[in-house]
C-alpha cells in the first residue's frame, strides 16, 4: 500500500514538472516571438526611412532578427513535441509573418 501510494506520488509530481515545463515553454516562445516582431518592426522602418542596406546597424538587425528568428522556430519545434501547438502547414504562417517584418 505504501508503494502504490509513493508511486502516485511520484507520477502526481512528474505531471506537475512537465506542466511547469509546458508552461515555461509557452511563456518563453511568448516572449522570443514578441522580440523578433519588434525587431523586423524596427528593420521594417528603417528600410521604409532609406537606411543604406549596408548600413551596419541595419546588418546587425538583420543578422539578430535571422538569430531569433531561429530560436523561435527551435522553441516552436520544442512546443510541438510536447503537444502544445499544432503543426502549421509547411510553416508558412510563421515565415510569412517574419517575411513582411524585414
């Protein structure tokens, strides 16, 4: 009896982690694809104000904006295999959206 009641413990605790870790997951891939929309916002502008292309404060931009960019895609990925997020057909909603931000 007591290991039948210290197994539903355990199996009590490892949900709660997995959910804390969905929720960090979540919050974090909030977070990340908030910046990157600020970002290509930012580079968006400074392209519609004739910033030079090779402007290296525009090329840092860009290059951050690929970086997280990047990471977003990774923590989607990660959302995914945890069930959090449904697949999108081809990814084109996430590439369409980084796409009109540069």
């Amino acid at each position: 009896e007591e290991e039948e009641e210290e197994e539903y413990r355990s199996a009590e605790m490892a949900i709660t982690e997995e959910e804390e870790l969905r929720v960090r997951v979540l919050e974090l891939l909030r977070r990340k694809t908030r910046e990157c929309d600020e970002l290509a916002g930012a580079v968006e502008h400074a392209r519609e104000v004739g910033m030079d292309p090779s402007d290296e404060r525009l090329v840092k931009a860009e290059a951050s904006l690929a970086k997280r960019y990047a990471e977003v895609e990774e923590i989607a990925g990660l959302a995914q295999r945890l069930g959090l997020a449904e697949e999108e057909e081809d990814g084109q909603e996430e590439e369409e959206d980084v796409e009109e931000g540069e």
